[in-house]
C-alpha cells in the first residue's frame, strides 16, 4: 500500500512542469530556513526538496541524452551512394 501510494505520488510530481516548480523554490527554501516546530514548517522542506530532486532528475536525464546522442556513430557518405535503380 505505501509503495503504490509512493508510486502515485511520485507520477503526479512527474507531471508538474519544471519551470513551474522552480518558480516556487525561493519561497519553500525561505520558509525551510525559518524553523518553526510546526507541520507548515515541515510540509515546506518536503515540497522544497521534492522541487530540487525534479531539478536533480532532469538534469540527469538531459546529460544522458546529450551523452546517446554523442556516441552514435555518425552516418558518413563515403564513396558511392546507398542508391538502388528504379525501372
């Protein structure tokens, strides 16, 4: 059951866009600094760290696919070309 709840939660997330989200990261970062024993105070580190692991997570993938994409080989017309007769 948690882990479902975590899976559903963490598709919703996905869902968000990045911008949006970084949009709020200076206000639940000055909120997190403030401490205060109360459940508003805790509520604001959680979103401000699930805004930066959205960050952390497109940050990975765009270094991967920057990455691929480098080690493909390229395609290079050496030679003839790969062309067949049409009658």
């Amino acid at each position: 059951m948690l882990e479902s709840a975590l899976d559903r939660l963490a598709e919703r997330i996905l869902s968000f866009d990045e911008a949006s989200l970084s949009s709020l990261l200076d206000k639940y970062k000055a909120r997190m600094e403030r401490f205060e024993s109360t459940k508003e105070w805790e509520r604001a580190v959680i979103i401000f760290f699930i805004i930066n692991a959205v960050r952390a997570k497109n940050h990975i993938f765009n270094e991967q696919l920057i990455r691929q994409r480098e080690m493909r080989p390229e395609k290079t017309t050496k030679g003839k070309p790969d062309l067949h007769l049409v009658k």
